[in-house]
C-alpha cells in the first residue's frame, strides 16, 4: 500500500518517512489507535516504502518489483499473524494464519479499514472469537529465522496482538526484544492496554490519531457525491474511524439489529416486563459472542449520546436518523442519577463476556439492572 492511499494522517506518514531516510528503523513498533483510524494501512504503508528499491522522499515508487508484490500481499518477505480460530470441527490442525492467507489477503485488499468483526465474517466464524496461539508463535519464530529473500528487509505484521495469549505471547518475548538481523514486527492494536506490558515496552510507540473530520468530509463530498450536509452528520457520527464512516454510509444491517436490540431493552426496562426482557436475553444469547461483544458497546456508545442530549450539548452529540429520534425520546431517563450505575452494568456485562460467562444468565442480570436503573 502506498502512503498516498492511507486517508489522512499526514503529520504521522511524514513521521515514519523521515525515519526510513534517515535510518532510525525500530525493530519493533506497535501502531495503535481506534479501529478505522487507519493503524493497519499504514504498517502495510511502512513496510512497502522500507523495501521500495527506488523510493521518493515522499512514498514508495509503486511500479518495482518489490511494490508490485506488496501491493498484492504476496511478496516473500512480507509476513502475517492475524486472529483465527477453526472453521471446520472435523480440521485436526491448529488454527494458524497460514491456513487462512486466501481470505486474509482478499479481506484486506478490499478494504484495508476491516474491524475484527468483519474478518471474523470473512474467515466464517463469526460466532467464535479469533486468537493469536502458541502454534502462531511458533510459526512466527520459524518464518524470521530466515534472512530475507527478495526484500532488504523481512516484515511480520501482527494484527491485533491483543488476541495473543499468554503462552505466545511469552514465547515471542525474546524476539521482540532482539529479532534477527534485517527483520521488523509490526505490532497492529486496537487495544494496546490488553497485551501484556513486557511486550508493549520492547516495541517504539505509535499512536494513531482518528482522522481529520476535514479529510472525511472531503472523501464523502468529492468523491461520493453527498451534500455537504449530510457528510458532515455522517463523518461526525463516525468520530474520525473511516471504517465506521464506510458502515454508517452503507446502513449496514447489522447496525439496524444492534439498534433493534438497544431499543427493545429499554423500552421493556421502562415498562418493568419482566417476561419480555427474559425473552430479549435469550434472543441476544443466541447470537455469536463477538456480536454480542459488539452490542455492548454500541449501547455504551448510545448510552453516551443520550446522556450528551440531556445534558443540553448537541454540539457534541453524534447520531443520525432513527437513532437521533429515540435517543431523544431516552435521553429524560439518562441523567446524573442513574448513568454511573448503567455504565458499570454494561462494562460488567463486557468483563464476563470476555470471560467467557454464560450469555443469558450475564444479558439477563444485565436487564434485570437497567429495569431497576432506568426509573431513577
């Protein structure tokens, strides 16, 4: 990927060119920033103007052989380890990158802004959650023992290394710390306060911040034609994540579930029916853990926005169509009096679902809760 195609962020791209040319390479970095801040585009970004044979000072040249096979990610000494998990219960071998490179590389070529969500869809489990193993880890040890190929330098992009276990994540100490010669791991989180800290200080920092509402609202104007107006709604909304930006626009349908959801839960909290919340439970039980994960904290979010109306600040409220209109309706019950108590529930509910609790016993006490909460 070139740099001129990763949205924004040009204080950032000018950063990591300067240190390319002037030979401070850190061996390890971990980009991190919200998910479609754009952390994976410009690892990716990196790691074709390091190997670029014949780069300008401001992006790889695009057209040598080296940028023709990163381009497509296929280039010999461009690596990954990404989150996976079994697609087939009857497939006897560990879950590794290796067996999924087709779909990872099609996933990412589409849309290199993809959340953890929509590679779990690409790959097949979307009810399970993806992890980064032991065997990965062993994998990853094997593939940098080599000298590079083609390349001047080796390149392993680990993509959210917050789903890395223990176990591998002890294992890749020590390379982290100190790699081969002419290799570097980049480390790409969404969540950097989840891997443990022996590995966040052996990696260089690198934030990346959401995107300038400036360049969003660009994008939706110029290029897909929107009025201003209405590009505006939606790139505040998105709150500086092109991937979001990309699924408001398109009013995905899982968004309209996870807003069917939220509004049945409150409504039913309101009116104190226990027998449909308990019915309500069981629905969401049913559907896979990353979605329910993602249910959270889309309710979170709208929590926040209802709170934002109460509190009388629309200029930092962010919602559109029938979402606005309910969180209107809602926002009377959200006040001073009940917010902590309903964020603590939510972020309790997230902690047992992390851990792997029973869904309808953790979405029932969750309702049971907001029932009791949303009267205050």
């Amino acid at each position: 990927m070139l740099f001129q195609s990763v949205i924004g962020q040009d204080e950032l791209k000018h950063q990591l060119r300067q240190a390319v040319r002037e030979g401070r390479i850190a061996h390890a970095q971990l980009f991190w920033g919200a998910g479609g801040y754009g952390a994976l585009p410009l690892a990716l970004a990196l790691a074709q103007y390091i190997n670029c044979t014949n780069r300008s000072d401001d992006d790889a040249c695009g057209s040598c052989p080296s940028c023709h096979k990163m381009q497509k990610l296929i280039h010999p000494d461009l690596h990954f380890a990404v989150p996976v998990n079994k697609v087939d219960k009857n497939d006897k071998r560990p879950p590794v990158t290796d067996n999924f490179l087709v779909q990872w590389r099609a996933a990412v070529l589409a849309n290199q802004y993809l959340n953890e969500q929509q590679w779990y869809e690409a790959l097949g489990i979307e009810n399970k959650q993806g992890n980064i193993s032991v065997h990965e880890a062993a994998k990853i040890m094997e593939k940098l023992h080599f000298r590079p190929f083609e390349a001047a330098y080796k390149v392993m992009i680990i993509w959210l290394p917050e789903r890395m276990n223990i176990e591998a994540s002890n294992r890749l100490l020590k390379l982290i710390e100190e790699p081969p010669t002419k290799t570097l791991l980049f480390l790409v989180s969404e969540d950097p306060t989840r891997i443990i800290k022996t590995i966040r200080s052996r990696a260089q920092s690198v934030h990346v911040p959401p995107i300038d509402e400036a360049v969003l609202v660009k994008i939706k104007t110029e290029q897909d034609g929107i009025p201003e107006a209405q590009a505006r709604k939606l790139v505040r909304a998105a709150a500086g994540s092109y991937g979001k930006l990309l699924s408001l626009a398109a009013s995905d349908d899982d968004n309209r579930d996870t807003f069917t959801f939220f509004v049945l839960l409150m409504r039913r909290a309101y009116q104190v029916d226990g027998i449909a919340l308990m019915e309500w439970a069981e629905e969401l039980a049913r559907t896979g853990r990353e979605y329910q994960k993602a249910f959270l904290t889309y309710a979170v979010q709208m929590l926040r926005e209802c709170f934002m109306n109460n509190r009388r600040t629309p200029e930092v409220t962010y919602l559109l169509g029938d979402e606005d209109v309910f969180a209107q309706k809602l926002s009377p019950y959200i006040n001073e009096r009940n917010i902590e108590t309903i964020y603590r529930a939510f972020n309790l509910a997230m902690a047992h679902l992390a851990q792997n609790g029973n869904a309808k016993i953790i979405f029932t006490d969750l309702a049971m809760k907001m029932v009791k909460a949303i009267r205050r």
